[in-house]
C-alpha cells in the first residue's frame, strides 16, 4: 500500500482510494491536503471521503473548510462526513456555520451534528438562530439540536409529537427521540409498539411493504437501549413476539 496508489486511484476517481486512505492512514494526509484544491468538484469531493476515512484533526479541519466550497455537491458531502468524522474543536466553526452560512442545510445539519457532539457552549447561539431562521427544514433541526442538548420546551415537542393523530408524524417523532439519544425516555415508546399504522413503503413499488410506527420503535429501542436485541434488526417488520421482546427490554431498564 503505497501513496503512490492513491494517488493513481484520485487520478482516475476510483472510489477504491477511500479504502486505501484509510489502510494508509496519516501517511495519506500530505497527498490528500494537497490535492483538495485543485481537483475538480468530483474529486474534491472523493478527497473529503478519503479524508474522512483517515479521520484525525486535519480531516476534520479540511471537512469543515470544504463547506465554503462553492460546488454543492462539495460541501454537501463535506456536511454529511461531518456527521461521523468530528472533534470537539469542530464546535466553534459549526456553532458559526448555524449563525451565518447562506446554505440553509448547512444551518440545520451544522445544528444536528452539534448535538451530537454535546456542544451545550451553542446553546445561545442555537435559540437565537431558532428564532429567525427563514427555512422550516433548517429551524427544524435547529430546534431538534436544542431538544437533545437541554431537557426543555423544545424536548416537550418531540414528546408531545409521539403522540400526534397523524401516523407519518408519530414515525418521525421515534427518529427524532433516537437523535435526543436519551435511554430515559424509552418509556414514551412502549405505546407506540402496538400502533400498527404503516408509514414507510419499504418494499418496491409494485409490491409494497410498509414499515409500521411499531417497527420503528423497535428499531429506536435497539439503538437506544445499549441491549443486544434476540432478532435481527433492521428495515424489517417484526413479529408480534419479537415486538412484546422490545417491550420488556425497556421493562427491564426501568
């Protein structure tokens, strides 16, 4: 494995040089930094992927700076990488990214991944954006940072949405307590594992499989609860007796 390989591979956009950055690990960022600027979008953006691969401070410096790029499928890709590949020193960029980036994702997604990162210091500058933000997706994630941040009004919505009449609400409502990401509120799922309204076609079009709101709260159950689950997990439709499963796991963690 060898930098030359990789930079053949950026040469002809193989996507096989994401695997090779990551085997080459910081030996790969010399050739990486180097070549972001002058690549065209394509490969810009093949090169953030190889950078988030080798992961590190300078990957996540070089993701961030990639959100300036003036190509949307740049920074878009940037802002995905984010979401995985970031460091507490990323806070202050996206906290500033959520207050004046003019690419509306940018504010909302920024927001999300500083939940994630448990940037309570954004707060502020997170209401503050909530307050004004002119894009309904953006103010949406905006707040949705806040509800994972802090156990406030912005966390009483989320709640109050899993108990909304409209099915297709009630099945965002258990992704957005995944986000919050907080094993307490488990409990406000044990309702929904009976709601057997289908939201989600998860089969082909022809042939529709739809997830139900109970299929997604088993799935939240798994990725909250810490807890092995006894069937496999996924887009799926689980069985009565795997569901009442998912029910005394949260019994038990209660």
């Amino acid at each position: 494995m060898t930098t030359q390989l990789l930079e053949d591979q950026l040469n002809h956009l193989n996507g096989e040089a994401r695997d090779t950055a990551r085997k080459l690990g910081r030996e790969a960022l010399p050739v990486l930094l180097k070549r972001y600027p002058v690549e065209a979008p394509r490969g810009r953006a093949l090169v953030l992927e190889c950078l988030a691969e080798v992961k590190g401070e300078e990957a996540v410096q070089a993701l961030l700076r990639a959100l300036l790029d003036p190509d949307p499928d740049v920074w878009r890709t940037a802002l995905d990488l984010l979401h995985t590949t970031n460091s507490p020193a990323a806070i202050e960029p996206l906290t500033t990214q959520v207050s004046y980036s003019l690419q509306a994702r940018v504010r909302g997604e920024a927001a999300r991944i500083l939940g994630k990162l448990g940037a309570v210091s954004s707060l502020p500058a997170l209401k503050k954006q909530a307050g004004i933000e002119p894009d309904p997706n953006s103010a949406r994630g905006i707040r949705l940072a806040i509800a994972r941040l802090e156990d406030g009004p912005e966390r009483i919505q989320v709640l109050k949405r899993l108990e909304d009449p409209d099915p297709k609400i009630r099945y965002q409502a258990i992704g957005d307590l995944e986000y919050i990401n907080d094993p307490k509120l488990l409990p406000r799922l044990i309702p929904l594992l009976g709601d057997e309204e289908g939201v989600v076609n998860i089969g082909q079009e022809m042939w529709p499989v739809w997830h139900r709101v109970c299929d997604r709260a088993v799935d939240a159950i798994a990725a909250l609860s810490g807890k092995p689950m006894p069937f496999p997990v996924g887009k799926r439709n689980y069985a009565k007796d795997e569901i009442q499963k998912a029910r005394q796991i949260i019994a038990q963690l209660r």
